[in-house]
C-alpha cells in the first residue's frame, strides 16, 4: 500500500491483508502476530526517507524507537514474551467471546483515562486450563474519540502547532465569514464565530476545532504521546505571549487555577498514552462516529441542519470533521470501501490536493464523504449516491455485529422536533437487512443508549414546556420520537436475542427488555450495556441522582422490581 499524503509530514495508510486461494485462511480464536515493511517509493536525495529499504519493519530503529537497544515492550508496542504486536480472532464458542467498549474520551476530562487500562488487561491475560487465550478479542469505540468543540486552553495552542508542521506544504486553511487562518483565532476567542457565524450550538466553543490541520493533529495526540510537546503553556507564558487573553484581574486567579487543573489533568491523560498506542496496535479495534467527533449536537434536530450547512464557516467545520473522521476512523472500519471505485477517488484526492479551495478535488471530497449540500429542516439528509457509508457489520464464528449510523440517516418530521435517529430506509438498509438467521446473538452499536433511563429522558421530554430548543437538554433519546423507536424495536424484535452497545451519557448502566409479538407468537429480548465514559465522566450530582435517588424514588413509588414498558405498533396518525 503507499500511504496518503495529508500534509509533508504526516501520511496515513491502512493495510489490507487477503488470503489467496492457495493458502490458508485465519482460524477463530487464534492468536496472530504481524509486522509491517518500509520502502521508500521513489529515489530522493532525503538520506533519511531513502535509507527506508525493503527490509525495514517494525523492530528497525528510526520506525519505533531510535535505539536499536530498545528492549521496552511499551516502546516496541509488544508484550513481554511476545516476539512482535498481534490480534486475538473472535473465540469460536460464544462463552468465550470477549469485547471491550466503551465511549467519551477527552483529554481534560474529569476522572481517570480508563482506555489505558486495555493494556493492562491484555499484558495479565494468560491462557486457562483448557488452553483458551482470555485477553480480549475486539474493542468497539462507541462514539466521541475525539471531543472538538471542547479543547482545553494549552492543548489547542499545541494542536495548532502540531498541525501546522505536519500539514507543511499546503496551502495555508483561510476559513470562510472570517478570512483568515485558524491560527490567528486564538483560544478562549472563537465562541462568537462558532455559534453566531457558524451557527453551531456547542457551549464549550471558546477553543473549537476549526481547520482540517487542528483535527488531524487531535487524533494523533488522542491516540499516542509522539508529538505531544516536552512541556504545555503555563497561563503566566500564555498570557506573556498574548496579553491580549489576560482576563482582568479579579478573575484572574480563578483562571489561573482552572487552567492549571486543566493542565494537570492533560499531563495526567498524555502519561498514559504510551499504553493507549500499545494496546490499540494489540486488538481488532472498530468505532463509529458522534456527535463531539465533529461537533457537539451534530445534525441534533432539522433546525440546527438547516442553519449550520447554511452558515459557510458552519459548512466548512463540518467539512473538515467529516474528512477527519473519514481518513481516522471510518477507513480501517470498512477498508472495502476504499479499495472500490469512490472510496479509491477519494484518497487519489486528499493526496494530490494541496489545501486549495479552488481545486475541483474538494467537490468530490465533499460529495464522497456525503456532505449535504443544504437542508430546508424536514424530511432526511439529502446524500449524494456516491457517497461512502458509515454504516458496518461484522460477521463473527457465531453472531452478527451491526454498527449503526445514527447520525448521518436521521428522519426530522419537523425542524423542531425530536429527531428519529433513522430514517425508514435506514432502519430497512442498516438493520433489517442485515438480519443473519444463524446468529446466536446480534450486538448493534449505537451512539445513544436504546433503552434508556426513563427518568433522563421523561426530564428531557417535559422540559419541552419551559425550553424550546433541543441542544440544552440533549433532546435525542431514541424513546422521544415514539413512531421511530416502535419501527426499532418491531425491526430488531426478528432477530431475537440482541444487545446493544451505546456510550455518550458520561455514565453506565443495564438495562433490557422483552418484547411480544402477538401476531407472530415471537418474542425477543433486548440488553443494552451503555459504557461511558473512557474520560469524561459526569457530574457528582447527576451521578447521586441516578445512583442514588433514582432507585429510592422508584421504590417509594413501589416499583422495586422491573419497570413495565409496554410498546406497540403506532396505527395511523394516533401516537398516542
């Protein structure tokens, strides 16, 4: 494979490995190891690219460690008594399948980084006395890898930084409304473009992502601790540097201590990535996209489509995002569709492109990773047909995976109201269609929690008389657009045994559900595991109130056992 350029110094590449028909393909619940080989393309005068010879690989120095006597594990992404990194397939016997997931990472977030401790979990992984290996087998990233519209103060002077070296020879990002580059719009500046010229809802905008330079750059300080700077800005060396952002001085103390717990919190984040980078280079590793990937409130409701792909500087954000969230994320999800015909146009793309907007290649980037063009607010997000897709599944010994885009495909009866997070069709082409008759059990992946708490979501829903606009309350459960939800569970009740797998609340529970089809004399059960966050987690209070609170209220209201939940087919108009 030759890698894609995205700037001089920063190209990517995912490997796709196939079997020939004369060889033997890989066995389930096997243990894989595999390394990688260098060569440069062309001949140049760089003595450094050039010395890059077919028989460079992962242990040679200058391609993970600079030292050809490096023996850290952590360093050469091995474990001890392992010659090299590896996968472990899926386990045959469905007792034995085991998978991590979980969502919402960001690096200031408050509480522990919790993916670093994956690698704690396969480095003690040993084999069991029938001889099957018990590390785990898969690792589904259910959403928010990436949080751009919350950044903190140092980090974002770093990632402007970062992203200007590494996209070296483009075309400086001029953005569009403000006509300039994202480096002049310093941190704890750009709320009042992001929400009042973009148009965007997110209440942390004061240090959003804005050029595709500033995303790139936060995927690869999110996932490993190469480029992060020896030391981040102190608030006294910002404030020397830019005086400008100095708060007055009754405040100033105040600020002075938020960013220094922003900073202890970011060093804290980066002293684990070491064992974040070992880890993913060690497990078969999937995600899907929401909403903080990109922005907060992501295509939420048809009022908040309409307005930002309206705004031009609104449409560029969501452009650089997208295109961010594709070559990051969405490429080693479904490699295939980047060996086909649209998927191979556009990578030829990004890499020939140079940064300039006037370039014919930025409408076929635009068009492939289906960005809309406008929205009047009703209806479903118009896509070009050539447009990649973001929905996936996986075919294991003995279930069916499906990950659902539930942010792309959305129905919006109305610009204002609750938004059904699938359209009809999506519901037929990412579910129903995908139905497998020998699956032991189906496990979906979905942003939001499908079952989720009936308190959270009765707040969201009567909140309704007091504040009209969705993005405060986070108005986007899945029960809250009735006739959506019903043609969910009717469509999934076929498969029978499901569980679902959802992130983005900053807090985790079970839950499940029976479901009867009278008609049929079918019935179904439905678990949903929401696991978040891997670094975010949510307030003290909310956690009392729902740890706490939540389970005393119910048994004062005598419903100390399970919570009955009856749904039904919507006839006609009558929702209710």
């Amino acid at each position: 494979r030759t890698t894609i350029r995205l700037g001089d110094n920063l190209h990517l590449v995912a490997v796709t490995a196939h079997t020939s028909n004369d060889e033997q393909g890989l066995s389930w619940g096997q243990l894989y190891y595999y390394d990688l080989f260098f060569s440069a393309p062309h001949p140049t005068q760089d003595a450094d690219v050039s010395a890059l010879l077919p028989g460079v690989h992962l242990a040679t120095p200058g391609i993970l460690t600079t030292d050809s006597t490096e023996q850290d594990p952590l360093q050469r992404l091995t474990y001890p008594g392992h010659p090299l990194p590896g996968f472990l397939l899926p386990a045959k016997d469905l007792d034995d399948l085991r998978i991590v997931h979980g969502s919402c990472r960001k690096p200031h977030g408050v509480g522990k980084e919790m993916l670093s401790a994956l690698d704690t979990i396969i480095a003690a992984a040993n084999r069991d006395q029938t001889g099957t290996i018990q590390r785990p087998q898969q690792l589904f990233l259910t959403g928010d890898q990436i949080y751009a519209d919350d950044v903190a103060v140092p980090l974002l002077f770093a990632l402007t930084d970062a992203g200007q070296v590494l996209f070296a020879g483009n075309k400086t990002e001029l953005l569009p409304d403000v006509g300039c580059s994202a480096d002049l719009l310093l941190p704890t500046t750009r709320k009042e473009i992001t929400n009042n010229t973009a148009r965007l809802t997110s209440s942390k905008g004061d240090n959003h992502l804005l050029s595709l330079a500033e995303y790139a750059a936060m995927y690869v300080f999110n996932w490993s601790d190469v480029l992060w700077p020896g030391e981040l800005l102190t608030a006294e060396e910002l404030w020397a540097l830019y005086p400008q952002l100095q708060p007055a001085k009754g405040k100033r103390e105040k600020v002075r201590m938020s960013y220094a717990e922003a900073a202890t919190r970011l060093q804290d984040f980066r002293a684990r990535l070491p064992g974040v980078r070992r880890a993913l280079a060690n497990i078969s590793t999937y995600m899907i996209c929401d909403d903080h990937d990109i922005t907060d409130d992501l295509f939420l409701d048809g009022a908040w489509c309409q307005q930002v792909l309206g705004s031009g500087l609104g449409y560029r954000i969501m452009r650089n995002g997208l295109l961010a969230y594709t070559l990051f994320q969405a490429w080693g999800n479904i490699p295939t569709q980047f060996e086909g015909t649209q998927g191979s146009a556009l990578l030829l793309a990004v890499d020939a492109w140079r940064g300039d907007d006037k370039d014919p290649r930025v409408a076929l980037m635009e068009e492939t990773i289906g960005l809309p063009g406008s929205f009047n607010g009703t209806g479903s997000l118009q896509r070009s047909k050539h447009a990649l897709r973001w929905h996936y599944t996986y075919t294991g010994p003995n279930y069916q995976l499906i990950a659902m885009d539930t942010r792309m495909e959305r129905y919006y009866r109305a610009p204002t109201d609750f938004p059904g997070l699938l359209s009809p069709q999506a519901l037929d082409t990412q579910l129903a269609m995908n139905r497998r008759e020998d699956a032991e059990v189906t496990i979906i992946l979905s942003a939001t929690p499908v079952l989720g708490i009936d308190l959270v979501e009765n707040i969201q829903f009567w909140s309704r008389w007091q504040v009209k606009d969705n993005y405060s309350f986070d108005r986007e459960a899945w029960a809250l657009e009735w006739g959506t939800f019903q043609q969910l569970l009717h469509t999934i009740s076929s498969m029978q045994r499901v569980v679902f797998l959802s992130g983005d609340v900053h807090y985790a529970f079970g839950s499940s559900l029976e479901y009867w089809n009278r008609r049929t004399g079918r019935t179904a059960r439905l678990v949903n595991y929401t696991s978040s966050p891997f670094c975010n987690e949510g307030s003290g209070s909310q956690i009392s109130v729902l740890a706490l609170g939540y389970p005393r209220l119910r048994r004062l209201l005598r419903r100390d056992e399970a919570l009955n939940f009856f749904v039904w087919d919507v006839v006609g108009e009558d929702h209710h």
